[in-house]
C-alpha cells in the first residue's frame, strides 16, 4: 500500500501520518514499531496503552501445548510467530534495554489424575501426530524435572520449545521501542474510524474492534490470578505448568521475581468481574497440582477480555470494504505468542508488499459479510489458494 | 478514680484530658463516647481509627453460637454485652442517625457431612447444657428457614439470639458518638504511656497494647473475605450461617446491600498477607454450604489481626503496677460483641465505681508477673472473690 522509504521529517500534529494504529496493546505497538523502523510516519491511539487484555494474560509462548484438534491453521501460525520470539524478544531489549522476562525453560503438561491423563495423553498424541516436539516423561522423570508437583500428579509430558515472556513487562518494552522508532502516541480513544486521519488505518483494538468494524469479534472473559511466593524467594518452578486436575485445565507461569500466574477461565461473557466460584476452582487445581501454592500470597485476581471470534483464530488483513483499513484483532488466547508475526505481515501489507501465505486463513472476509460473533463457529472455510 | 461532674467547658489543647484513651477502635471510641458523656474530658489517640481489627471483622455478636468448651467465664461475658446489643444500637443510632446495619435474623450453625454435623452436635449439647436457646431443626425445617442451603447439608440449629452488626459502619457511628458527646481525636500514634497525659490512661490499643503495656496480648492472623450478590441484589439467605465443611469451619454474614463475608481464618501468625491456601479453603466451604455464593463477585480478600491472649478472654482493668492505667484489650474474635459492656463497665472504673463482679475473671494481673503470649494457655485462676 505504502513504500518504503527514508525516515520522515520530526514528526508534527501538521503532518498526516501514513499508518494509524488503533490501539497500544502489544499487537498495535508492535505493528507501530515494524512501521516506524521501516521509515513511515505513525500515529497509535489509544487512551490507556496497555489497558486491554494484555494486562491480565500470562504471556505463554504455546504453539505446541495450545495445538488443539481442529486448529491447524491457527496452529501453522501459533508455530510460525513462536520461532520469531527468540530475535524479536533479543531485538526488542536490545533497542530499549528492557527485560522482557523472556524465557525457555519449556512447558511441562501434567494430568492429575487417570482420567486428567487420559485426556491429555489424548491431545498430546494428537499434537505429536502434528511432528510437534511433546516428550512424554516416565513419573521419576517428572519427578525430577519439578520435584515441586505434588506427588499423586499421575503423570507428564514435555514442550521444550514452549516458552513464556511477561506481558506487563512487554508493553513498555514495545511502548519505548515504537516511539524511539518515531511512532507518536495519540491518548485519544478512537470511536469511529472516520476519528484518524491516514493513508492506511490498523485496527488493533482487541475487541474494540468490532464496534469499529463491524467484524465478529466478542469478548471471552478470562478471570486470572497472581500469587506471590512468601518471602520474595523465586517459585519452586521453573517450568510453566499446563495441567487438567479434575478436569479443571489451569496453567501456572513462574516468573524471576516469585511471580506466578494461575489461569485461567474461559467465559462467553462481557463483564470484568472477579468471581468467587472461579478463584476457588482455579486455585483449588493450582495447589492440587503444586501444594506449596497454598502458601504463597495472593496479590491479585483480576478478569481481562479477550478478543474472540467465530473461528477462535484471528484476523488480519483489509477488511473487505475497505482497502485501506487493515484489522490485527481476534488474537482470542493468543495475542502475546502472535505478536512477532502478526507486527511483520501486517507491516509488510502496509508497505504494499505481496501477502505472505501465512496470512491466507485469517482474512477478515472468511466470515461473509452478515459475520456474527458467534461461539464454536466453523472452521475457515476459505483456504490459501484463494488468497489474491 | 474520677468523680462524674457537669459538662467541662469547651476542650482545649491547653487542658488536661480526664482520660487518654489510646486507640480508636470500636472498643476505645465507645469508651470514649461513655466517659465523655458522663461529663469527663477525653482525648482518643490513634493516627488512624478504624484501621485495625475492626476494619476486618465480620461483625458477628454470637455469644451462644461461640460457647465453646473450656470457657464459661468468657461466654458469660459475651451474653451480658449481647444482652446490652439491642439498647447500644438504638441509642448509637438515635444520637448519631448513622444506621450500623444490626440485624436480628439469627444464626444458623449447620454440618455440611455426617462428621461435621457430628462434631457440631457436640457443641450444641454443650452450649443447650448451658442453658442456651439452641434450637436444632429438622432438614424439612432447616431447608424451610434458608433455602439457599445446599441440599447435602446434613443438619443445622437455630441460635435465634445471636445478631450481627456491620463493624465497617459501627466505627464511624461510635466516632460521631464519641466526638459529639465532647471527646478529642488525637491522630498521634502514642509509642510509650508517656506520650499522654491525663489522670486516667485507657489502653484499647488491640495487638498495639503488648508493646505499651506488657501485658501478654499477641496478634491472631484471621484472612475473611467480602463476596458481593451480582446486579446489586440481597443476598439469597438472610440469616448468619455459621458451618462445618468437611472440617472446615466457616461464618456466613449477609448484609442487606448485597454483601456476604465469609470467614475465617485462625493463625499463629503477626503477617498481613492473603495467602492462596486460605483463600481456596474457604471458599471452598462457603460454596460446598451455599452453592450461589461461586457466582457472588469476589470483592475483597484481606488479612486481619486480632488481639489474642493466653487463655484467649480479653484484660479488662488497671494494670498491676500503674493503678492509673487501664486495659481494655484482648478481644480477640469478640471485640465488637464485647464493645457495649467493655464501654460501660471500663467507664465505670474511670469514673471510680466499685467494679462490676463480670470483671473480676478478665483482671490484667491473672497472667503473673513474667507473662508470656502463649497459645492455649490455662483458664483463669482467679475467682470473683479474689477481687478487691
């Protein structure tokens, strides 16, 4: 749409910008920092950076533990962005020198019980099946690769190349890095898209898109918790932990600091309100699975939105009415692992560049043009080749 | 010690208080209001009232439901202050207009499995050999007086005398009271008796009174919970319900405005942190009791600590070696349904009245001179006909 070309004059309200970002989560930031190291003029708005989902998600890495039965496009993708995070996790500290909390201890993927490892023993077949890398542990092997898990957790498999990074670390990291690369922020909300001014609008808005755009996506609440282990010690973990405990599927993310986030609810509801039934089942799972949970403090508890839509993958590029608006929403669970990619495809359709097939399944016109937001939709129906 | 008078004239820093009450809890600010409207200058010294024990507790006035083994005297004390509740409130109320959310359903105590409802029909016994109206029901009986009960609660009794009150309005009320009636706010922390100056000091300073006094009052760590009806409503159950769940034991406290505390916890610890242990066990029972409290908000999760003492009844007068100061600490879980007879019995003893024979067994010089805060300390030992 755009070339490329030699950075712009010092930015000024005076000038239109090339690109408007509709939103300063990850996903707009990065775009915005792709676009502006690329030399064009950029303006991200957005009243609260960093407000969305990304304040409340757990930052795993997962392409490999979310590889779930009838997902393999989103899967292709969830691949494709986690093999950039290395260079663009090193290339973001790099520029800003802002720890990221980047890690690659890998995933571990337990059941508790015999029916929790019958169900998971079920998607990890699966997801070898895919070639992905799950390495199923004999029980001493889990024992000692976390000597914290209790022990009647029944057994385990390895993702050595699911990693994690912390979201609330990231934003600021990718805030800095977009405005030394020149884009300007903008704290304005934006509540239709006749509100910027640019040769290319992208709309980065999580669910704030739809109202925009009319694309289908909802909100799927997702209710979080953070503990803190007592005494400003680090966890007794090192590895994230994906477990079904009773049929209850959580995920604990150790960080550096002592940290850990225990998540999460998947809900088809709107409001942000922290329930007592969700804390008590996440928790009750999280010290099944880990007991020295129960000592740890609990500093917060707190509900985020995510941006879902009918096909649970996401949606990049034009929408179909309008060339000049390009959606980078519905990231739905996985905004943070997509990030690297979706900032790269979008910024080279910005720049005009061919569409990268990747993007192919995750056009905004796969829904038809009277899309709702509705659950459990189908599959993309539209397949690669009819990708320009 | 004092004799009443008229009104003292307008206070001023310039005159020397009757009485320094150190801390403005709802023990020091009813002192306060009774000194001062029996005519005494008082000055109630806390930098921030309300802050302690008080701004955690559910509010419970349970003198039948909290007869345990092993402490008559103590229940004794508790019916006479009970008994005081009804006439304290309409009078706190009347001077104030400060509504302070006493309510008079009743408390349910109710076994959630055979063993619980084992382990409480002992109790029950014991508190109905006491004389005390426990009414057990029958399930068609229990079901009819809350219907929100879980169905497979096993049993439960009707303790129809023990009311509540919302502490969290209870000291505000009790400060209009107190500063109406002519007392003096102090928002001084005092770090020594020292640090006041009047002919009679009162220390109602909860854990705080260890440090001044040297009297064996340690902190009892108790984590509560405050849980709110969703869409503004009442909550589905009016009485307190008090349980046993599987093992746990749990309160229950409805309030009008949607708002349920649900408690505690009882800990040999002085930290304030929520730990996710607690949180999960209790939630865990109060849900198990009461199935729609898992959709209630989860609002608030806070840690409290109260002041306990070795045979876990408060200290109630004149220090062994300081005639001029007295104790009115140690409330540990009973401070607010001790607030009424504490008041008028300690502004007895300001004012120089032969003490009242219900104080004799809480005297501060029944721990010995070396006491030590000890968890499970001996009963007292000296009778009323020890007492001056």
């Amino acid at each position: 749409m755009l070339t490329g070309r030699s950075p712009s004059p010092p930015s000024s309200d005076r000038v239109r910008p090339d690109v408007a970002v509709v939103g300063a989560g990850p996903i707009g930031l990065a775009i915005a920092w792709r676009c502006a190291a690329r030399g064009l003029r950029v303006a991200v708005h957005d009243p609260a950076p960093g407000s969305g989902a990304s304040a409340v998600a757990a930052g795993m890495l997962s392409p490999v533990a979310e590889a779930y039965f009838g997902e393999r496009q989103l899967t292709g993708l969830l691949l494709a962005s986690a093999a950039r995070w290395p260079a663009f996790a090193a290339e973001l500290t790099e520029t800003t020198g802002v720890e990221i909390g980047y890690r690659t201890e890998g995933t571990l993927m337990v059941g508790l019980t015999g029916d929790d490892l019958a169900e998971a023993r079920r998607l990890w077949a699966y997801q070898q099946g895919l070639g992905l890398p799950v390495t199923p542990l004999r029980p001493s092997e889990l024992r000692d690769s976390e000597p914290a898990l209790a022990p009647r957790v029944r057994g385990g498999a390895l993702a050595p190349t699911d990693h994690q990074v912390d979201p609330r670390l990231l934003v600021p990291a990718l805030r800095t890095a977009a405005q030394r690369a020149g884009a300007v922020l903008v704290p304005q909300p934006v509540r239709s898209l006749s509100d910027v001014d640019a040769s290319v609008t992208v709309v980065a808005a999580g669910c704030g898109a739809a109202a925009l755009t009319g694309l289908p996506v909802r909100p799927v609440k997702g209710q979080i918790l953070r503990l803190r282990a007592p005494d400003g010690v680090a966890p007794g973990f090192r590895h994230v932990i994906r477990g079904y405990a009773d049929g209850e599927h959580v995920y604990l993310v150790p960080r550096a600091d002592g940290e850990v986030v225990l998540g999460a609810t998947v809900e088809e509801r709107s409001d942000t309100t922290v329930t007592a039934g969700a804390v008590q089942r996440l928790l009750r799972a999280g010290v099944d699975l880990l007991p020295e949970l129960a000592e740890y403090d609990l500093v917060e508890a707190v509900a985020g939105l995510r941006p879902g839509t009918p096909d649970n993958a996401p949606i990049l590029g034009p929408l179909p009415d309008r060339p000049d608006v390009l959606a980078a929403t519905g990231h739905h669970r996985h905004g943070i692992v997509l990030t690297p990619i979706t900032a790269d495809l979008i910024a080279d359709l910005v720049l005009g560049c061919v569409p990268d097939p990747l993007l192919a399944p995750f056009r905004a016109d796969r829904f038809g043009g009277a899309a709702v937001a509705v659950s459990g939709g189908p599959e993309p129906t539209l397949e690669g080749d009819l990708w320009s």
